[in-house]
C-alpha cells in the first residue's frame, strides 16, 4: 500500500509517498504557494486552492511518481493545531479543506495525527527533536536520506521530513491498520 503523508500548510505543503510493501520512501517534497501580489485576497485564496489541489492531485493518481499499478491507499497528516495568528489558521484550513476533499474523491482514508503523537510513535518520547524524529524516519525508510537531501531549503526539508514521519506513523493508528488489512499488507 502507499501511505501520502502530509504536513499541511498554505504556502508550504509538506509530501512523502511511503510503500509499506517494501518499506521505502517513492518520493517527497513539498507544495509551495504563493500570494499573488496583483490579485484581491479571496480570488487568491481560490488560486493558491487550486495550486495546492493540482499538485497532491498529481500524487494521488492511479500511476503514483512512476509506481505502475500503485494506489494511495491511506492518506495521513498532521493534525490541524489552532495559533494565536487567525490569517495563518484560516489558511491552513483551506488547505484542509482540499486534502480532505481529494482523499473523499480518490477514496482513500483520512486520518489526522497530533506531532505528539507521531514523535511518540517513532521514538517513545513526546518531546522528540526533529532530529531524533530524522534519524528514526531514515532508519525505517529506504532512500530517505537521498531524497531529503535533494531538497536545499532547511524549512523544506522539515516540511517534507516531518509528512515522511506523519506517513510512517499512521501505520500505527486505527485506520492506518484497517487500511494495511484492506490492502492484504497486514
């Protein structure tokens, strides 16, 4: 089965594709938007929706990066948290609103995830660094090292770390296993 994980936000989408089968990582990266400084806020808000939804629609399709026959059969996140910065929120939301949208239309489950708990289910600890949560995801993910470092910005490759982390992690929830079964990789 292949896991989407997703570190969600509105100008920086986090991504990993995760085989569970094979226990690699096919690819990660990150969606990015930006404001479109000639535009008025709510037409930008549809286009930067509309950026997102392309770009994860990209992922979820039948022939996954390459992966002949392959099939998101799971998509996890990390759970939306409410700031103090209302603009953020409302923007994170939006970006909600379309990753819970495309799981609904290509039939995959949903499952949010808390950083606590993904840090838990990964090291032990809930206060785990991202590096600590680093080297666990390389541990247990072929080619993630190489994937990662492909990518040059630091603050991407946080966002991309931590949806390799959601992904690995939700295989350890409810659904996640439900799903495992469903896909005859239990």
């Amino acid at each position: 089965m292949i896991v989407l994980g997703i570190d969600p936000g509105f100008a920086s989408i986090g991504w990993a594709l995760v085989d569970t089968s094979a226990g690699r990582l096919l690819d990660l990266g990150v969606i990015r938007t930006k404001p479109g400084a000639a535009r008025r806020k709510c037409d930008d808000n549809v286009t930067r929706c509309e950026e997102i939804a392309s770009g994860l629609s990209e992922l979820m399709s039948d022939h996954v990066v390459g992966y002949v026959g392959g099939r998101v059969g799971l998509v996890a996140c990390e759970a939306q948290s409410w700031t103090r910065n209302a603009g953020s929120d409302r923007g994170v939301a939006m970006a909600w609103g379309v990753i819970s949208t495309l799981a609904w239309l290509h039939r995959a489950p949903l499952v949010q995830i808390t950083p606590q708990t993904v840090k838990h289910t990964l090291t032990g600890k809930r206060s785990a660094s991202k590096t600590e949560i680093q080297t666990e995801v390389g541990a247990r993910l072929e080619g993630f090292a190489e994937l990662l470092g492909g990518i040059r910005a630091k603050g991407q490759r946080e966002h991309a770390s931590d949806a390799a982390a959601v992904a690995l992690a939700s295989l350890k929830t409810d659904i996640g296993r439900v799903a495992l079964r469903a896909s005859g990789r239990n």
